[in-house]
C-alpha cells in the first residue's frame, strides 16, 4: 500500500471512530506514515504501523476469510517486534482481547505494564510515537472517542502503549473475579479521568461486597453527570446496602431525568416499586431485560457496568439466531440468550428458557410482560434426565445455584438447599409439540451430563447446535464426560474466537484446560449442520 493511500484509509478509519478529531491528529498521522516503511518494515515502528493498517483492512471487509488473513497478517506484523516495541505487545493483547481470549490478554498486559511503567517515569525517556488501533466494536458497540484523542496527544509511545494496555485490561470483562477487580484498580490508576472504568470499579467492588464502591460510582457520576447507568448504579447501591433515604434521592433524581427522555430506555428502570425485586437494563439497544436488583447478581453487575454481556458467544448467537427457529435456553437465569434470541426469533418462532431459581424466573416473567414476548415460554424447574424433583442448593448470586445429589444435601444441611421440580429435555417434545430445535444453551453449574443424558431423543430427532458452560466441579472428569457424550452422537467439538468468527475443533481432553484458558462455551456441532461454521445458512429456514 502506497503512503498516501495509507494516510487517507486511516484517517478515514480515525474519523469513524472520532469525527471530532482536530486536525493536528492528521498532521501526526501523516508525519508518522510518512516516515513509515510499509512495504519492507525495517524497525519496531514500521512493524508496528504495518500491523496496525492490517487490523483496519481485517475490520472493513466483510469476507471472513479475507478478516482471518488480515488479523493474521497483523499478528505477524506486532510479533516481529514482541518484546521490543511496548506498542506492538499492547497491540497484540487487544488483538487477543478482540478474539475473547481474556485469560491471555491479562497476562501479556501485566509483562508489558511492568516493563513500560518505569520509562513513563524517566524525564529523558524517548520513543516515537506510532499509529493505534482501536476496534470500531466488539462485544457491543462502545465510544471510543475520548480514548482516540488521548492516544494521539501522547508525548510518546510509551503512554501509547500505556493507554492501550488499560483498554485492552477493561474490555476483557472479568471483574466479578478478583484479579479482574485488581485490573480495573490499575486501570483507574492509568485513566483516573474515564467514568467508565470508574463506574466498572465501583460495580465491581459492590459486587465483590466492597462498600468502597459508592465512592467510585459518585466518582463515576461526577465525571459523567446524568448517565442513566451511574445514576442506577448508585441507587441500587445504597439500596443494597440498607440506605433507603439515600437510594431515594438517587431514584428522585433519575425520575426527573426520565421526564425529560420519556422514551429513552435506560431511564425506564425509574418507573418501578421502590421495593421491587427486580430492575430494567436495556439490551442490544432494543428491548428491556429484567434482572435482579442487586449487585450480588453477576448478571446485573455486568449488564450496569459494561452496558453488554461479557461472554463471546454472544458475538455468535446474534449471527447465528433467524426468524422462525426454536430455541431452547436451559439454566436461563435472566434470560439474555433466551431474550437475545426471541428478539431475532420472532412471533414466528418459539423459545422455550427452562430456569428453577424462583428469583430468575420472576425476571424471566417480567421480561416477558414488558416486551409482550408471546413466543417465549418459561419453565419453573430444573433440567434433568426425568420428571420429579430435585435438589437445589441456592447461592448469593444466582449464577452459582446448581442441583445437588441427595447426599451433598446431607453433608449441605445448614446450606440453603430446597426441593424443586425437574423436567427431561425429551418431555420438552410433547409438552411444546415441537417440529425443531435449532440451538440448546446449557448453563447448569456441573450438571450437563445429566441434562444431556435427558435430551437423547431430542438430539437425534432435531439435532441442534449445542452452546455449553462446561465446569469440572462434581464429579471429577466431568468436561471430558461430556465431551465423549457429544462425539459418540456424532457431534464435533469446538470453540470459538470472536471477530475473525473462527470455530477451533476440541477433542474432549482438551476441554478442561481450553475452557480455564479461554473462558469458552464448548460448542457442540452435528455433522448435518457443520456448514453453519463459517455462514448462518438462511436460504434453508
């Protein structure tokens, strides 16, 4: 590509992502690309630069072959100079934060914070700066502008790389672990103006029972008065905590807000019960989701703070859900694949979310009420392999609530267990009068073999693309049980890389190890449906 060309694609791409840019941003654009070797990188820098125009060609075309080659090419570009050139590593953990590989984002960031923080620090440090790559949007659309207009006032490449880090630090979405609430202390540390990232470590430290998290969403909210999510975020909080008379001035203000936006989403949560055991979030910006009011919820904490769900799946499940399928959404919780797909699904078509937490199930109800979701049907049980009941041991957040055997109820006396009913995926035929079922997600806590044992008719008649949480837990060997069920049924195991929309086969020791590195649903595929790997096969629905 000849410099000029590349001096007009990225500040094409740089308008995109900030039309406001000033105009000295181009002058450096250009001072840097001029500068630039393209066609045979010599340096650091010019890898660095090549990479970057790379990953801009991988987003813009809309041939998945094309992106994989692109994304390829770019990682190849940062690699030369890994270890060398701190942008090209911060590059190359974004890039991995790109495809959902958090785990390996986390470690690449911290090596390459530990060897950029004392430079930042040097009063004679040096180091040109290079051109930067955000994505325009994965997981979610997000502005990026702000961060954009930072990158390129920075004196050197090192608080490029700096900035860079901490984006690619806050977009893994982890912060309901601990070490994921350490990363946003850092990250706020590095960006203590962004009432994002703020606002993310204050919901983060709610989540983790930290009262300190107030002070970071008043933070939050101070950086970014009237934001609908900080405003929720403090009002639920001092809820949480027992501070009525405080949660009510916070309610008071976002309901004259509301007044004001009458129509706009975010803001409906303002026309519940004080009282009420549940909340609104909008979700994929055109429907309300009812979650619990609390921050003991992983799903509510997500949803306030990062505005999307965190797994990559979801990237998946938007492409691959049409008109007219059934679904069927075992362990739902709130429901935000069940809901995600009924959006996509239609009246046309059918989706069935099977949930025993009394709690999710009012959500998954409400959610119901709210949108009018006519073609969503919500079982109060939980799923096994018969009818009958089952133990349930419930937990603080209600992700964490899984079925139990009689005996871990003995030794779990003093937990909080309780009886509820169980039903069999093959009941799901008759009771529903099924004609197909296009995709399954399982998300049990340790119990999908169980579930599967449960659908053998169900599989083999309609066989679905199954979407599926695999845990180690109880009993031992569990992932590689269940990956054996799946292959001796004719099913091929993968998981998948968000972005380049990429499926990496698994064979069933494999899934312990990948699941823990990449935090993946395993994802099981028929032979009938292996074409659905690259395209959504539309013309056959």
């Amino acid at each position: 590509m000849e410099n000029v060309q590349a001096i007009d694609r990225y500040w094409h791409y740089a308008q995109t992502l900030c039309p406001t840019l000033e105009e000295a941003a181009r002058s450096r654009i250009i001072s840097i690309l001029e500068r630039t070797n393209l066609d045979e990188p010599d340096c650091a820098l010019d890898w660095n630069n090549c990479g970057v125009m790379a990953l801009i060609e991988s987003e813009q075309t809309k041939d998945l072959t094309l992106r994989a080659a692109y994304f390829q090419l770019a990682s190849e570009a940062f690699a030369n100079a890994k270890d060398v050139h701190p942008l090209c590593d911060a590059h190359l953990a974004l890039m991995d934060g790109m495809i959902g590989e958090r785990v390996r984002v986390i470690k690449a960031a911290y090596n390459t914070l530990a060897n950029i923080l004392y430079p930042i620090y040097e009063m004679d440090r040096v180091g040109v700066v290079g051109l930067v790559y955000l994505p325009t949007s994965y997981y979610g659309q997000q502005d990026c502008s702000d961060l954009l207009e930072q990158l390129f006032k920075a004196e050197d490449l090192y608080l490029q790389s700096q900035l860079l880090l901490v984006e690619a630090l806050c977009r893994s979405r982890i912060f309901y672990r601990s070490t994921g609430l350490g990363l946003l202390h850092l990250a706020t540390q590095l960006r203590p103006n962004s009432a994002e990232i703020v606002h993310q470590l204050g919901v983060g430290s709610l989540l983790s029972d930290r009262v300190e998290g107030l002070m970071y969403l008043h933070q939050a909210s101070h950086l970014a008065p009237n934001w609908d999510r900080a405003l929720q975020s403090l009002y639920l909080g001092y809820r949480g905590v027992g501070k009525s008379r405080t949660a009510h001035f916070w309610l008071k203000i976002a309901q004259e807000l509301h007044q004001a936006e009458p129509n706009a989403l975010g803001w409906k949560w303002t026309a519940l019960e004080f009282a009420s055991p549940f909340t609104y979030v909008p979700f994929d910006d055109q429907f309300l989701l009812a979650v619990e009011g609390t921050f003991h919820s992983i799903v509510t904490s997500t949803l306030i703070a990062f505005g999307d769900w965190f797994e990559k799946e979801i990237e998946l499940w938007r492409q691959w859900v049409q008109p007219g399928m059934t679904i069927i959404d075992v362990g739902a919780n709130a429901g935000i694949y069940a809901f995600s797909a009924a959006q996509r699904v239609g009246t046309a078509g059918k989706v069935i979310a099977i949930e025993p937490n009394p709690i999710c199930v009012e959500c998954l109800q409400e959610t119901c009420r709210v949108n009018q979701f006519t073609q969503v049907k919500v079982y109060q049980a939980a799923a096994s392999d018969r009818e009958g009941t089952v133990n349930l041991l419930l937990s603080n957040a209600s992700e964490l609530t899984q079925v139990v055997s009689d005996e871990t109820t003995t030794t779990l006396a003093s937990r909080n267990c309780s009886v509820v009913n169980c039903l069999s995926l093959d009941s799901l035929i008759e009771r529903d009068s099924l004609q197909r079922v296009d995709f399954v997600k399982i998300d049990v806590e340790s119990h999908e073999l169980t579930v599967l044992m449960g659908g053998e008719r169900l599989l083999s008649e309609f066989s679905p693309i199954v979407l599926c949480e695999v845990t180690e837990g109880n009993p031992p060997g569990n992932s590689m049980a269940v990956g054996q069920f799946f292959q001796s049924r004719g099913y091929s195991l993968y998981y998948y890389q968000a972005f380049i929309q990429e499926f990496v086969p698994l064979k069933p020791e494999e899934i312990v190890s990948v699941m823990t590195d990449t935090l993946s649903l395993l994802i099981a595929v028929p032979k009938s449906k292996k074409h659905w790997l690259r395209f959504p096969p539309v013309e056959l629905l």
